[in-house]
C-alpha cells in the first residue's frame, strides 16, 4: 500500500501544510493520485509553493515526487539517496 501526499507551503518558510491525499495498492495508481492533485492545483493559478510526494504509509522517504515550480518528477535511487528525474 502507498500514499500520496500533497504538502503547500503558505507563507513563504513557514512549516507547509500536509494533507494525505489517497491510498492505492500499487505505486502507478498512487502516483495517479498525486499527479491529478498537481494538475488542479496549477489549475487553480494558486502562486504557492506546492509538492507531491508518494510514500509507504507514514513514512519519512517519500518514493516519488514533484513540485510545482520546477514541473519535474523524480524517483528516489535507495541505492545510492539520488533523486532521478523521470519525467519533464
């Protein structure tokens, strides 16, 4: 099981909101998940800093993420701690 997480930040260094999104079986499906939240929040021209992440319930290394300001996504390398750009 995995989840996808949407974290905002609001004010500029301030501690971001988190909010658990959804909860899927498999990764594909969850990064699913995550990515229709990234699409409507740049739908909804908000101008905050936003990211993405998909993780095992609770944990603290997330397996996928993405972020608004770049448009990047990444997986993480848990060989080696490298983020790996998988998708522009």
């Amino acid at each position: 099981m995995y989840e996808a997480v949407e974290f905002v930040e609001k004010e500029r260094g301030a501690d971001p909101t988190e909010r658990v999104l959804g909860r899927a079986p498999t990764m594909d499906e969850t990064v699913a998940i995550a990515r229709a939240a990234w699409h409507e929040f740049e739908a909804s021209g908000q101008d905050l800093y936003a990211w993405w992440l998909v993780r095992e319930p609770g944990a603290t290394l997330a397996l996928w993420i993405a972020d608004n300001k770049s448009g990047k996504e990444f997986v993480l390398d848990l060989r080696t701690g490298e983020l790996i750009q998988v998708r522009a």
